[in-house]
C-alpha cells in the first residue's frame, strides 16, 4: 500500500511542472479592424509558438479603443499571473480622427502599460510594405485601399479581406514589410508621431514595434 501510495504522489507532483513548462504567454491586441487586421493577426498567430494573440475588435475611436482595452484588462488576471496579459497592443487608424483622440489614448495605454499602434492613415500602409515600401505620397485611405487592391493584397467584400495569395506570405515576408516601413517611418515623422501635435506624419505605421515585442516576448 505505501509503495503505490508514494508512486501515486510522485505522478501528481509532475503533472504541474510539465503544464507550466507548456504554459504559453497571453498579448492582448485591441483593433478597431473588424476584419482586414482582425484576419492579419489571425494569421500572425504562426509566426508565434510560445505566444496566443487574443485579438478582440472593436468600433469607435482611438481612445475608446484604449478604454476598452483598459477593461479587458482590469476584468481579467494581471501581468504578474500565469494567465495574465504580458503585452498590450491598441491598434487604431488615423482615418477621420482629430488628434486629440489620440492624444487621450495614449495617456490611456499609458495607465494599462499598453502600446498605442498608429497606422497613418491606415493599416494598409503595413500591408503595402510586403510589396514595397509605401509611397511618400499615400497619405490618404482611399489611395493606401487603392494600392493594396491593385497589389492583389486584399480581396472580398469592400477589398476588406485578406488575398488567399497574400495570407502565406504574413508570417514570413514579415523581415521585408519591416524594413520598407523603415525607409517612409523617416526620423522627422518619427518626431512628429511622437509629439502628437498633429497627425502630418502620413505615411507611417507603428507595425515594426509590434513585431519587435512579440518576437522578444516569443524568445524570452
């Protein structure tokens, strides 16, 4: 009796450990994308084994996009827990809003330790720079739609959907969209981005640091 008592206890004993080995991090993304960024972090999600992507959409402005980050966060675990959040990511389009809702959202992030993303004007900025690096002169939605539909980027309904053919290359074209970003993400429009004064640093998308945290974070 105490020999299968004790080879019992020793077999409960290492269920636990070998859980927590597995146990993968938990990134909160909030996007007012219902369907085109909604489909590219679903698809994102393969590039990451040690992470899940909970991506949760919503419609409204920037920093009510914070705010409903803010209380996903404060219903669920905090960072310090197994099951919480180790990174937050608010994904909003310039589009047709004023500065100062940007503004408000990122003194919003700023209370969740959260990453306000910027796509100026839009998030196909990001996917024109799988393709190319996005013109200087695409500082408008409807031109970056254009672009991306004459890419063969998206497709479906309003050209809201991701291509059948550009969905493969999500995950490992990532190196290339980076470094196209990085030749329009110029150093005075990074100034401008980071003073929020105004929204003039079009074309422009805060992508790249996305990615750079999610990698560290898949790494670590």
């Amino acid at each position: 009796m105490s020999g299968r008592s004790s080879k019992h206890t020793s077999l409960k004993k290492g269920r636990p450990g070998a859980n927590r080995r597995n146990r993968k991090k938990r990134c909160l993304i909030v996007s007012g994308g219902e369907v085109t960024e909604a489909q590219y972090f679903e698809v994102l999600q393969t590039r990451y084994q040690n992470l899940v992507l909970c991506v949760k959409t919503d419609v409204g402005s920037p920093d009510q996009l914070a705010s409903y980050a803010s209380s996903v966060v404060s219903g669920g675990k905090s960072r310090t827990d197994e099951d919480g959040y180790k990174a937050i990511f608010v994904v909003a389009d310039v589009d047709q809003f004023q500065v100062e809702r940007f503004r408000e959202a990122r003194k919003k992030c700023d209370l969740v330790e959260a990453l306000l993303v910027i796509s100026n004007p839009c998030f196909e900025v990001w996917l024109i720079d799988y393709r190319q690096t996005c013109p200087d002169s695409f500082t408008t939605t409807k031109a970056c739609e254009g672009k991306a539909e004459a890419l063969g980027l998206v497709d479906g309904q309003r050209n809201k959907a991701l291509s059948s053919a550009f969905i493969c290359d999500v995950a490992e074209a990532v190196g290339n969209a980076m470094s196209n970003a990085e030749r329009h993400n110029t150093d005075e429009r990074k100034s401008q981005r980071e003073r929020l004064d105004s929204l003039d640093f079009a074309p422009w998308t805060d992508m790249p640091a996305l990615i750079e945290s999610l990698d560290r974070l898949n790494q670590g």
